[in-house]
C-alpha cells in the first residue's frame, strides 16, 4: 500500500495522469457533439462540381439512384490539395435493384473542399445525396486514450515496483520477453496496408456483417443479412464468430476495417504468446521452459504463414488454444489420480477444445482425432476409473457449454447438401506437401516445421537415450515418455501432411472418410498438429538441457540459442512476407467490399449459385399477384393474391428455419426451397393477404441455448464459491 500512495504522490506521475484525465475529457466532449445528417437534397451538382468544407471526423456519404445493368459504375469523395492521408475512403460500387448505397469515409484534418465523385453509367438516374456526421472520431480518440493510458501506466507501476523490489531474472525475462515476442510475429501490422491474404475478404466481410447485425440489435444472429445482396449466408452457423466479436467491436467503435482486423490479429498474437506461455511453464514448473515454448510455438512458420499468406483466421485463432490441449492432457496422464483436486483437470483441456471449437470445426476436429489417438495409446491410464471420468467429464462439458453452437451446426449438416459436404468422395491427395518441402527453413510461403524446431527434434533423437544422472529416475521417465509420444504425434502429423500418405485411398475406402478428407481440404493443414507436438517435444528437450550439462554449455545457454535461432527465422519470416508481397490492401470504406466475398462458397447449399444473388424483388408464379413489398434484414413482407395454387419466392437464401404466415389471420404457410434456392412460400388457392416470412431457426436450438447458458453460469458460480472458500480458510489460517 505504501509502493501505491508514494508512486501516486511523484509529481510526474500526477502531470501524467492529469494529462490522460484531459485528453479523456476532450473525447467524451467528441460524443456529445453534433451529428446526423449535415445536408441531404435532390440537387447533387454543387456537391459534385464545388463541394464544401468540413472539419476531422467520420462521415458517411449516402447515394441514392435507380439504374439497371451489369455496371452501373461507382462513388466516392475527394478532396482538393489535401495533406498526406487526410483523406481515407475508397470508392463505392452501386449494384442494380438496391436503390441507395453507402460510402463511409475518414478525414484526419480539416478540409476547404470536400467533392463528391460520382463515375456512374449513362443510364443511372440520381436522385439524391445525404452527407452525415459521425461520432466514430471520438470513440477512436477514446479508445487509444484509455488503451495507451493502461500500457503506460502499467510500464511506470511496474517500473516504480522494480525500484522499491527487484524483479528475478525470470520474471524480467518473461516482462520483457512476452511483448518481444509479439512485436516481432506483429511486424506485417505495423504498416498502413493490410497484407493480402487468400482468405483475407471472406473473414472481412465476416467482420462487418457481424457488426451490422450487432448494430441492428441482433445478438447470436444464425444468418447474417449482409451477405449476397441481402440474400444472407448460414456462415455463423457453420463457422462460429465468437471471437470476431473484437473486430466487429472496433468496427462499431468506428475504426476503418482494415485497422479493426490488424488490431484483432495483433491481440491474437499477444493471446497466442501468453497461452503458451502459461501453458508450456505450468507443464514443466518453469518459467524458462515456458518463455522458451513461448517463442518457438509463437513464431512457428505455419502459424506466421496462416496469419499473413493465407488469412487463414479460423485456423490462426484455433492456434491460441491448442497449449492448452498439451497442458491439460499432460496433467491428466501424469498426476495422481488419487491426489486432491485431479476430477478438476477436466477445466484446462474443456476451455481448449472451446476455443479451438468457437474458431474453426475442421482444426477441431483434427485436434479431437489426434486426442483419441493419444487416449489410445495410453489406453491403459485411459481406462482407470478416476482418468476415465475425467476425460468423460471433458467431453461432456465440452459438448454442453458449446451445445448453442453445435445442435444448429449438425442440424443444418443433416438437413441439405452443401458446396463443402456435397462434392462424393474428396481426393485431395494431390495437394499433399512433397516429403522435401517438410524440411523447408528459409521461405516465406511456410509448410514446415522451420529451422528452431527441426533442431530441437533432433536434438531429441540425440538426448533420449541418456539417462538423468543426478535426476530422480521416475520424473525423467514420465517426461522423457511423454517427449517421445510427442515426437511420434509430430512425426505422423507430419507423413499425413504430404503427397505420400494414401488419402485418396481411404477417401474411397467409406462416405465418412471421404467427408473427414473433404473437411480438411489440404493434407497440409495436419502441420497445424505437427507444430504444438513438436513445440511440447522441444520443451521436454529443453527441460533435459535445463537439469544436465550439456558439454560445457548450460542448459539456459542452449535454449537461449535455440530461441534465438526461432527469432532469427521468425524476423525473417515476417520481413520477406513485407517485402515480397506485392498485393496489399487499404480497406476504409468497408462497403466497398460488395457482398460477395464468400470465397469458395462452402456454405451455399448445392444448386446455388451466387452470380444470380442480386438485389431483386420477390418472385411470384403464374396465378398469384404481389402488391406491396418491404424487406428489412432477412424478415420480408408482401401482399399477395392467389387464383389458383401458387408460391412466391423472397430474395432470401433457404436454409432450415425459415417461417412464414399470413398476417391477418395468422395461418402458418408452408417455407422451401426454391428456385436457386431462394425460400419459397406455397399459397393455397384463394389466398389473399400480407405473407410475412421471417428466419428463426428451430426450437430445439432454444434448448440446446439454455443448456450452455445454465450449465456455463453453474460452472462459473461453483469456482468462484470454491475460490472464496479457499480464501477463507487461508484467512483463517
């Protein structure tokens, strides 16, 4: 208590907090300032040809038009003589049938004259412009305010501490290390352009349309509307957008897109970094063993190469939890099964399977495949009562907490065939790795292992015959096992990687096969296992070198250099992506995205296809008629008439779950698909009146959503109970 009042009582340190307070207080004035629309009429000529000024802030510019064709062309704004990047915005496509579009841009500084740019088509009729203000500035300003004011203050709070009680080298080692580690795997970030991944639009689009439907107020949304002209895509159902949920945030806050997903990939990094951390010392009791997994795991080439190369979001985020799965299944197999608190190791590997689950399905299922083979190869702890139970408690609290997530997901998979599930039997052989390429050190597309990590493999193969000296004999054992279950995990996750392993032949062998080999999609992605077994070998290594001399280094200087050697390949890794990626992107008007970005299409059910997903009116067969028509989300309403028997088809996507009725008397009609699988309505003879059709999925999914809810808060009450409990009888102590 003294350190606190003595640090709050420098006179620096009061200016400081005094000038956070003030620069604090000038964003939350920002919010209360004006904003809406600054100017909106018919005539748009004076905005085109002489423009006005306008002052830092976010806008957005909205354009309203009729137009039919392909190309209708684009808009955007510009400014006069404007200093270096004043002025963010990308132009804006308009698309027939939408009637208005958007393009939200950013101004650093002041401007004299800010135009619009309107390159549309001869045969596009505009009808109108509104301009309005923003208040995105100020909760910019705010954020960094409030994030740089925690670094700072908590870098004097622990500087201040370091003077009154020095840290021990470890601690200072871990201070220092962990941020080290993710300045340099965050290297690519820190530039004004966003690297061009593969998957890079799909996991944008991803980003904004999860915050337009947390915008709208629709929390645990299953089919977001913003994809395919409105059409919606079923992409949360089938890949989880929990932790997007950041980006989306940032993007709500007001940060241009590409900004938000830096931002996101540099807090993966950072999470990636402590996970493993935590885990790899909790494993091995030390903090040198844990900044040294750390750092190899951290800056692993496959994890850098998905993160930059590829974008590979799901698989990149799926990587901060796989430390877990090592420390918690290592608990499992090598404490007592009678010691007190072992029906608890069930926690560690449950929130693993969670995060790995809540990122991306195909790397958990990869992890789930290889943790039954790892339960079979022990089958012998696996099957004592006490394990048993343990492990059965994983899986079962797993499948509850996720159970909101799960039950949509294997319905739908039941329920239609997709573009990811539909293809027969996946030959996917031909993509595997050539065995040469596993040994790969110096690129930057990365399929292998990379130099620090081979080394530490074999430097296994050289140290596990020997035997621990001075060491007690049965902890050696239990490790240097464990090591070697590690090192064959790395070494088939390495065969199932390559062009050798026989994946077209078990394909044909059974459907199941062939849809286990469609999921993965690229033998490649089993490095994905390769990389944490080969990390959690080097650490048993590592830990070998830590207890016994290593000729005439210790076992500190070894792992120094073995770490050393991954920041060496790491820096380089990330350098060559800098400077030998000539595709970049600067995304800040995000709408200028389109809606189309769905990269594969892996969730269009079979028969749909995207190029006919336009903006549209609902289509209505011969024998009835539709007057009247309104859309807002994926809720569509019409008034129809029908002759005869008839349907109407709503330019809305078909996935199991759609609703419809009749409004005035409240008749449920019957939703299916249609034509290109638009979701069509069936009406009876006779019918006359509004039809309403709405998506709301299935009522057991309300179940399967109040059983994670109750069972996660039980979970949470109960630890915190055993937490104060503790506390309590360490105060009575």
């Amino acid at each position: 208590m003294r350190v606190k009042v003595s640090f709050l009582k420098n006179r620096k340190i009061l200016l400081l907090l005094f000038a956070e307070l003030a620069m604090l207080l000038i964003g939350v004035s920002g919010l209360f300032g004006k904003s809406g629309v600054i100017l909106e009429g018919q005539d748009t000529e004076w905005l085109v040809d002489e423009g006005i000024p306008l002052s830092a802030g976010v806008y957005t510019l909205k354009l309203y038009y009729e137009g039919e064709g392909d190309s209708l062309g684009d808009f955007g704004v510009e400014a006069e003589n404007p200093m270096y990047k004043t002025l963010l915005c990308n132009n804006v496509p308009l698309y027939a049938g939408a009637g208005e579009s958007a393009c939200q841009f950013y101004l650093l500084d002041s401007v004299e004259n800010l135009r619009a740019v309107l390159n549309v088509a001869e045969n596009v009729e505009v009808q109108g412009l509104e301009l309005i203000a923003e208040k995105g500035g100020s909760r910019i300003w705010l954020f960094w305010v409030i994030t740089g004011s925690l670094l700072l203050d908590g870098y004097l709070l622990a500087a201040w501490r370091q003077r009154i009680k020095p840290f021990s080298a470890e601690s200072r080692l871990v201070i220092f290390g962990i941020p080290g580690i993710t300045l340099v795997s965050s290297l690519p970030l820190l530039v004004d352009y966003t690297i061009m991944g593969e998957e890079l639009m799909f996991h944008m689009m991803r980003i904004e349309a999860l915050a337009d439907s947390i915008k709208w107020g629709q929390l645990g949304v299953r089919i977001e509307a913003a994809w395919l002209a409105g059409h919606g895509y079923a992409n949360s159902i089938f890949c989880a957008d929990t932790w997007l949920v950041l980006p989306a945030l940032l993007r709500i806050i007001g940060f241009p897109m590409d900004s938000a997903y830096r931002i996101f990939v540099a807090a993966v990094n950072l999470a990636t970094a402590l996970i493993a951390y935590a885990s790899f010392s909790r494993c091995f009791r030390s903090r040198y063993i844990g900044i040294f997994g750390s750092v190899l795991y951290t800056l692993a080439p496959y994890r850098l190469y998905n993160i930059y190369n590829s974008a590979a979001v799901g698989e990149y985020t799926a990587m901060i939890f796989l430390p877990l799965l090592a420390w918690g299944f290592y608990r499992i197999f090598t404490e007592d099964p009678k010691g007190k608190g072992y029906f608890w190791n069930w926690v560690i590997p449950a929130i693993g399977f969670t995060g790995i689950m809540q990122s991306h399905m195909p790397s958990c299922e990869l992890a789930v495949g290889f943790t039954v083979l790892l339960c079979l190869v022990l089958w012998r702890k696996t099957f004592r009562r006490r394990t048993f139970i343990v492990l059965l408690n994983t899986a079962g609290i797993t499948v509850a907490v996720n159970a909101w997530y799960l039950v949509p997901f294997l319905d739908l998979m039941a329920a239609d065939k997709y573009n990811f599930n539909g293809n027969g039997y996946a030959l996917i052989q031909s993509r595997g790795l050539l065995p040469a390429q596993i040994f790969y050190t110096l690129q930057a597309d990365a399929v292998g292992l990379g130099a620090a990590l081979l080394l530490c493999l074999v430097l296994w193969l050289v140290i596990r015959r020997r035997n621990s000296g001075s060491l007690l004999e049965e902890y050696w054992k239990r490790e240097k096992r464990a090591g070697d279950i590690a090192f064959g995990m790395t070494a088939l996750a390495l065969f199932m990687s390559t062009c050798l392993f026989p994946w077209d032949l078990l394909s044909k062998s059974s459907r199941f096969a062939a849809a286990m080999a469609d999921h993965l999609q690229f033998p490649g992605r089993m490095i994905f296992i390769a990389a944490i077994a080969s990390v959690f070998t080097a650490c048993v290594m590592g830990v070998w070198f830590l207890r016994e001399k290593a000729g005439t280094l210790s076992g500190k200087t070894v792992l120094a250099f073995i770490g050393l050697i991954s920041f060496v390949f790491g820096s380089y890794q990330v350098n060559d992506i800098l400077l030998t990626r000539n595709e970049v992107v600067k995304l800040y008007s995000a709408q200028s995205m389109g809606s189309t970005a769905v990269l594969d299409g892996a969730y269009l059910p079979i028969g749909a296809e995207v190029e006919h997903m336009t903006y549209h009116e609902p289509v209505i067969s011969e024998g009835g008629s539709m007057e009247g028509y309104e859309k807002e989300g994926l809720s569509c309403m019409a008034y129809v008439t029908a002759e005869k028997e008839s349907y109407i088809e709503f330019p809305m996507l078909y996935y199991k779950g759609y609703r419809a009725k009749a409004l005035e008397t409240g008749e449920m009609l019957t939703a299916v698909k249609g034509e290109n699988s638009d979701v069509r309505v069936l009406l009876p003879e006779g019918f006359q009146g509004t039809v309403r059709v709405w998506y709301d999925g299935m009522w057991y999914w309300r179940l399967a959503e109040a059983l994670s809810v109750i069972v996660s808060i039980g979970l949470l009450m109960y630890s915190l109970r055993m937490k104060m409990k503790r506390m309590k009888q360490g105060a009575q102590r």
